[in-house]
C-alpha cells in the first residue's frame, strides 16, 4: 500500500515535471 503510494507520487512529479519541460521548450520555440 505504502509502495503505490509512492509510486504513484512519483508518477504525478514525473509527469509533471515532463510537462514543465515540454512549456520551456514550447516557449524556447516560440520565441
């Protein structure tokens, strides 16, 4: 229980740090 609690924390930040990346890049695109 305490695993996929974990696991899925991890999953959250991973996937929420891929998105800030893909925004910088957008951003570095953009410009």
């Amino acid at each position: 229980k305490l695993y996929d609690k974990r696991r899925k924390l991890r999953e959250e930040d991973e996937r929420r740090r891929t998105d800030e990346a893909l925004k910088r890049y957008a951003r570095g695109q953009r410009v």
